[in-house]
C-alpha cells in the first residue's frame, strides 16, 4: 500500500509483483513457529525462493542471478522485510556471501558454492563477530596458520545466522601475527563437516528460528584452495561484503517498518474512542504523517545508496561506502520509530500476540545493532565527508559572499 514505484523501471516493477506473489505464498504458521523457536531455520523458504529464481538477483546468470541491478534488489528486500527480519535475513545471505564469492572467490569455488547458494540447495552463513570484538572487527582474534597445503584455525565466531545448520560459512582469521588488523586477515570458506562445532545456540529477543549461534574451530584444517582471494585480502573482501551486508539491512528494515505502519493505519480506522475514529484525532493523525514521511525519506536514501553500489561497478572511482553507511543508519533508526509509533498507535492490544506488531517491534531493535552499529554508520559517514572536502572542487567560494570576507587576521583557527 505505501510503496512508490513511479521512480522504477518495468523491470523493478515486475520485480516488486513478483516478490509480492511470493510473499503471499509464505504460510503464516512458518512464521508462528519461526518466534516459538520450534524450527531450526526457514529451509523451506530458501528452497523456494532459489526455484523461483529470487536469490542472487545481482549475480550474473552464469551462476543463477538475474543479473539485476541493486536498486532491484532493494525493492525485492522491502517486499521480503513485510515478512520479519529473520526471513529477510535468510534471503539477503546469499547476496552477501555472495559478494565476497562472486567478486574474489575462483572460479571452482562460484561453481560450488555460489551456484548452489542462488538456487536454494546450500545454505551460507558468515563469521565476522567474536566474544570480545563486535564493532571492532579488525581486532580478529581468530587464528589461521599455514601447515602444509593447510591452514590451521583457532577460535570463534558468535552471533552467527543460521549457524547451527549452514553447510558452510566464510570465516575470516588472522594470517599475519605482527600487520595491523586491516592487512592482517584472510578469508576461509569453511564446510560445516569440516569439524566446526556449535557450542551456544542463543535465545534471542527476537529474530527466532534462525539457528543463531557461536561456532568454534578446534584446529580445524581447511585446505588451501579454500581461501577467498588472496593472502591477507580479508579487509578489502570486509570493505567489499559491507556493502551489501548493510545496503540489505536498510532496504528489509523499510518492508518491515512499511507493513507495521499500514497495521496502525488500519486498525485506527476501525478502532473508535469518545465516539470517533481514533485516526481523527491529531494524537494518532499527526504521528501517521510523520511516520509516512520518515519512510518515503528512509526509502528514498536506499534507493540512492543503491544507485551509488550500481554506479561503482562500472567507475571504480564511485565509492558508494558513506551513502550505504548513512542508508543504514536512517533506515534502521527510522524503521525502530515506525515500529515504535505503529504499537503506541494500537495501543495495549499491540503489546500481545494478537497482533503481529509486538514480534515486529522485537525483530526491529536488532536493525540498529547489527551489521555495524548505527553509532559505527555515524563515525564512517562523517569520516568519508570529510575526506571529500580534501578534493579538489569546482564549488564556489561562498567565504566571499560574506561582506568582510578579506579579513583574514580575524580568522582565527587557533
């Protein structure tokens, strides 16, 4: 209801209808089982999502994409966000493993991981938090040493998505002892049957029935031509994956927040206090508008961050970072006051499980935390800015507009 596709292509038009269609197929009870925890992870969706060809929109169609460009993407991850996070977690995986496969990996390795992961017959997870590092992921404690033809890993990667059942993960460690974080990682794919072990599955607020968990390697071997890209590559592949791990999070938090407001709109039609509907009165109204107008702004950025992630595959000089930072930071902090807005619409039925708005509220709080924490978004973007004010511009010099400009000894810096 409160999408707008007079900005889109066809193609980004058929897209959303498709995604929709399949959206409308999900059987409610999935879900219901999903938040119980009565189910490891979605693996029915997954599959069926590969057989229509959802999965890997961006990819090329030698290994199963469409070959589609983000902003499509972006529209097929609102559509999935109306399902919760968990489920739109599930189907940005292979977008974001994807992307460390697809730009860096070899190419057996497209064959035999990335191929199965676009058609729903592998499930892929991956390794970047550690007990005692979560916002600092170059401080990597994970070891890999070299042996053979075989790299050696110790340690431990938490909070893991789908981590009690992928069949595979890429997990980064350490290679080099003594260079700073940012030279000093490698990235591993990592088959479960390989020897990784599943020592807490945890219980989430919410999130549920997505097999979240911490994995540990015990010297696992994995061998050689396992490694993605080249020998202590890992921070640019980081940099690279970044990119779609948050660009998905933006555009599945705007579905998400999107479905939460049209349930608040609906019921404050019907729902009548002192003899009126209670969307007459300006308390609710007023805060309908401003939760409509946060979601066409949020959309509005992901939808320009995307184009920036589609312009820099062809000019390398196009670095999309800050607007994939600054679209996960608003999307997400505006998805969380939706949310919020939408139950304090509905009121206390909204605080149970009558409606579906108090397991959105739950999935929504983890938006603003993972893949990067929106107080990281705020440091990057800023950082990115103010490299770009070094750069030579053909702006105009608005100092000279200022009718005492010249005066530069009562310009004092320090």
């Amino acid at each position: 209801m409160l999408e707008n596709d007079f900005l889109c292509t066809n193609i980004e038009k058929d897209i959303r209808s498709e995604v929709k269609e399949f959206v409308n197929t999900i059987d409610p009870e999935l879900i219901r089982k999903m938040d119980k925890n009565e189910i490891d992870y979605p693996f029915e969706f997954i599959r069926e999502a590969g057989r229509r060809n959802l999965l890997g929109l961006r990819f090329s169609e030698k290994y199963g994409g469409r070959a589609l460009p983000w902003t499509a993407e972006c529209i097929a991850l609102e559509e999935i966000g109306v399902l919760g996070m968990g489920l739109g977690c599930s189907y940005a995986m292979p977008s974001i493993v994807g992307e460390a496969l697809s730009k860096f990996g070899k190419e057996w390795q497209r064959e035999e991981f990335l191929k199965p992961v676009i058609k729903g017959e592998k499930l892929s997870a991956e390794g970047l938090t550690e007990p005692r590092g979560g916002s600092d992921f170059f401080g990597t404690t994970t070891t890999a040493e070299k042996k053979g033809n075989k790299w050696v890993l110790n340690g431990m990667k938490r909070f893991i998505a789908g981590g009690k059942v992928a069949d595979f993960y890429l997990i980064y460690a350490r290679t080099d002892k003594n260079a700073p974080g940012h030279k000093a990682l490698s990235l591993f794919i990592v088959e479960r049957d390989m020897g990784v072990e599943v020592e807490e599955l945890f219980n989430l607020l919410g999130f549920k029935g997505m097999g979240t968990a911490r994995i540990v390697f015990k010297n696992l071997e994995v061998p050689d031509e396992n490694m993605v890209g080249n020998l202590n590559d890992g921070g640019k592949i980081f940099n690279h994956m970044m990119v779609p791990e948050r660009l998905t999070s933006a555009a599945g938090a705007i579905g998400t927040a999107r479905v939460a407001l049209e349930l608040a709109m609906k019921y404050s039609d019907r729902r009548k206090a002192f003899g009126s509907k209670i969307r007459e009165f300006q308390g609710v109204n007023f805060k309908v508008a401003n939760c409509l107008s946060k979601l066409d702004a949020a959309r509005g950025l992901v939808y320009m961050a995307a184009k920036a992630a589609d312009a820099s595959e062809k000019d390398p000089m196009v670095d999309p970072r800050r607007l994939v930072s600054e679209a996960k930071q608003f999307a997400t902090d505006t998805g969380w006051e939706i949310v919020n807005d939408a139950m304090q619409i509905i009121g206390g039925i909204g605080y149970t499980q009558v409606y579906p708005i108090e397991r959105l509220l739950r999935d929504m709080r983890l938006a603003p935390i993972w893949t990067g924490s929106n107080e990281i978004m705020k440091m990057l973007v800023q950082h990115e800015a103010y490299k770009m004010l070094g750069l030579p511009i053909k702006d105009r010099d608005i100092e000279k507009d200022a009718l005492d400009w010249y005066k530069d000894s009562e310009k004092v810096f320090e």
